[in-house]
C-alpha cells in the first residue's frame, strides 16, 4: 500500500494503453499477425516498468516546504512561498497543488514546472484574507513525473500549518516607514500648516537656512554673535482614544471586508502614528454593551498589547448602545483627550437618535466621528439611467448621498468633527484628520 498510495496514472499512459487495444482489434479484424500487438504490449509493459525504477528508485526524490510567515495581515497581499528540490538524474516535469485554507475558497491554485537535476526553485504567490482568525493550511502536493510521463508519484510537505490572520501589521509598517522617511505624501498624506504656536520650546539652536526667522532669539543671538532660533517640539503625552463601534451598522461588507475590520485596521495604523508623535493612545470597543477598554499609554509594549486586543475582537452585530458608551468615558476617561469614533450612519434619522450622547461626549473631550460613504451608491449616482426603474434608484441613491452630507453638516453644526470617507481611504483620511487637529493644537 505505501508504493500505490503515491502512484498516479497519466493520460499519456492510457492512450498507449488504448493503441495496444486497437492493435489486437485489428489483428482480429484484418487478419494481421498476432506478433504486431504482442511486441507493442510487451514494449509497453518494459516502458511502464523503467518509469516505475525512475520514480521509485530514489525513497527521497523531491523535497519541497512552505515557507509562510508567523502570522498574515488582514486585508493585504501576504507572500507565500514554496521551495522545491530535485534529487532525480533526470529533468523532473513537476505538479505543485497547495492546499489552502478554506476561507479563501480557491481550487485553482496549481504550478506546472520543469526542473534540472540537482536545482532547485521557489515559488511565490500571494493571499488576501478579510477575515481576522485562524487560517488552517492543509499539504502541499507535489506530482513528479519522469521524462516517459507514463506514472506520476506524489509527494507530501507541510501538513497542517495554521496561521493566524492579525489586522493589517503591513499597513502600519508602511506608513511608519514613510513616517520616519519623510514620505507620507507618496500614500497621499497632506501637509499641514501649523497654525499659531501651539508647542512647547524645546532648545535654542544656530540658525540654518529654512527656519522660521520669527523664532528667532535675540537674546542669545547677541550673546553667541551670531544668529539663534528657538526650537519647538509638538506638544506631546496626549490622549488619543479609538473607539470602535462593532454594531450591525458596521457588518457592511465592502470588497469583502466588512467596515469593522476597515475600522480595526485603520485605529491599529493611527495609534502606532500617534505614539510616534509622543502621544497615548488607547482603546474601547462597544455594541450593546461595552466591551474591550485599553488605557491610553504609549510603553514600549503599547502596540504589541493593542495588536492582540484588536485580534481578538468578536462581535454579534448587535444594536450599539451609545448611552454605555457615553458612560463608560466619563467614567475611564477623566483627561481631555482626541476620541476617534469608527461607527456609520446611513441617515439623518440614525444620527438624531445618538447625537444627544454625542453631543455629551464633545463636551468633554475632541470628538471625531468616523462614518463611511456608500461606494456602491455612489457608482449609482453617476450612472445613466435608461428606464424608470433606474431612475427610482438612481434617485435614491442620490437622496441616501445627500444624506451623509446633512449629517457632516449636523455634526459640524453642534462642534463636533466629522470625517466622511469611502472605507478604502479610511487610513489616509484619518491620519490626515490626526495630523490636521495636532497642527491646529485642539487638543
């Protein structure tokens, strides 16, 4: 049993096997010499049987391994590689199929290669999960076949590999790396004007080329006899919140992530920006009741602690409760600090029914609500409408766009910030909005 365990047939094999049949057809039917499909069958069975030595001489005639990494990132492109070696005298015609975890629903995942003696090649394809969890891989299958191609033998790497998918670490390391390269503006990150002198001095230093001659000190620049300006640092160990609604209204699925995991991802990237900056950063979480609270802190183990919370969140999609919300800050939160609400608001009517709590959270602290447009509505606005039917939807798609415009005008309208973006620039648009109210030094 282990030798036919790994033994496959080919086509090649049973189309020989088919013209020896039609031999001895033959031969019956025009009289021919029985002797012609007697050699073709014996030919055949001596072609099987070298095919056979040149698979199953060597007991380790491939090796290959996945290589993946410790844990995927939600919502990107994650590399994942396989390594394969030929140990065979003979080029090798390899079959690569890799059992992927079943959330991804993928059955076409094959490679088709030739491979020199003694060589060896990897291979790389990419995975987007848009789920947070445990991702099982199952083996990866490889199908060698000699250069005869009549038999195949199979090989099994990597059994039972799980990875968990964490919210988007990539998407946090980039913006970070362009953070510390000066080229946030390439991912479309504005710079923003400071406005007044909202810093705190930091030291007096000579005076280069570029800086601001109103910070110059004149003091010391008579002093030294030549020209010093006071140096300013942002205002820093600020309180900055996230606070992220895990509602139904987020189960909205947009290129197959709902909203929540859009929010997950973009308060993991704004909370590593703003500990950057020297600010704190924290976390609470809600639906009908209050679920995951992480005080705001920026010690060296603050992203690690808040990677696992926002891995961990699980939620039912239940009505979201505001007024718990609303108490749970007054009572956790006793700093003014920056508190970034992820939730979504489909109408006007949605808003009126949570804006007193609103309302009562902006008196103490710089609220920003964080809401999402409809992207798929708004395909519907641009499009031409052909019939009535058409026209009805177009109509309320227009009425539905409308009324996420109020709805930024009714927060703006009460002082309270708003920030309306499709959920594909979520991340940008809030670190846009970050860096906009530290600049203008609101909090």
């Amino acid at each position: 049993m282990k030798f036919i365990r790994p033994l496959y047939l080919t086509n090649r094999l049973f189309i020989a096997t088919g013209t020896v049949v039609m031999l001895f057809i033959l031969s019956f039917v025009l009289e021919w010499p029985i002797v012609i499909p007697q050699v073709a069958f014996l030919l055949l069975l001596a072609v099987i049987l070298t095919d056979t030595l040149l698979l199953f001489r060597l007991r380790k005639g491939l090796h290959g391994h996945r290589i993946t990494p410790e844990k995927l990132s939600n919502g990107d492109h994650n590399e994942i590689r396989i390594r394969v070696e030929n140990y065979y005298p003979f080029i090798a015609d390899i079959t690569i199929i890799d059992e992927i975890p079943h959330q991804f629903q993928r059955r076409d995942l094959h490679f088709a290669l030739s491979m020199p003696p003694g060589q060896s090649k990897t291979l790389q394809y990419s995975l987007r999960p848009v789920k947070r969890g445990e991702y099982s891989f199952g083996t990866v299958n490889i199908f060698v076949s000699s250069p005869i191609g009549f038999l195949r033998r199979r090989y099994k790497f990597s059994d039972d590999a799980m990875v968990p998918v964490y919210p988007s670490y990539l998407q946090m390391r980039k913006y970070e790396l362009m953070a510390i390269s000066n080229r946030l503006t390439e991912a479309g990150i504005k710079k923003i004007r400071r406005i007044g002198q909202n810093t705190e001095f930091e030291l007096i230093k000579e005076y280069v080329s570029g800086d601001d001659f109103r910070n110059i000190n004149w003091k010391a620049s008579a002093r030294r006899q030549h020209l010093m300006v006071n140096h300013y640092q942002d205002e820093r160990s600020q309180q900055m919140y996230c606070l992220i609604d895990k509602g139904r209204v987020m189960q909205m699925p947009f290129e197959g992530m709902s909203l929540l995991d859009y929010a997950i991802n973009a308060s993991l990237v704004i909370s590593n920006i703003a500990i950057k900056k020297s600010d704190k950063a924290g976390l609470i979480t809600f639906q009908d009741t209050i679920g995951t609270t992480l005080p705001a802190g920026r010690k060296n183990n603050q992203m690690s602690q808040i990677l696992e919370v926002l891995y961990n969140q699980k939620t039912a999609y239940r009505e979201s409760d505001f007024s718990a919300l609303y108490t749970h800050v007054r009572r956790k939160v006793n700093q003014r600090s920056l508190l970034l609400l992820f939730t979504n608001f489909e109408s006007i009517h949605s808003l009126h029914r949570q804006l007193p709590f609103l309302k009562s959270l902006a008196q103490q602290h710089l609220l920003v609500v964080v809401f999402f447009e409809n992207t798929e509505l708004k395909a519907m606005t641009t499009a031409h409408a052909v019939d009535v039917r058409g026209i009805y939807h177009k109509v309320i798609a227009e009425k539905f766009a409308y009324d996420k415009k109020l709805i930024v005008k009714e927060l703006s309208r009460h002082g309270i910030q708003a920030l309306l973006t499709a959920p594909e620039n979520l991340t940008v648009n809030t670190i846009n909005k970050y860096l906009e109210l530290k600049a203008r030094g609101l909090f």
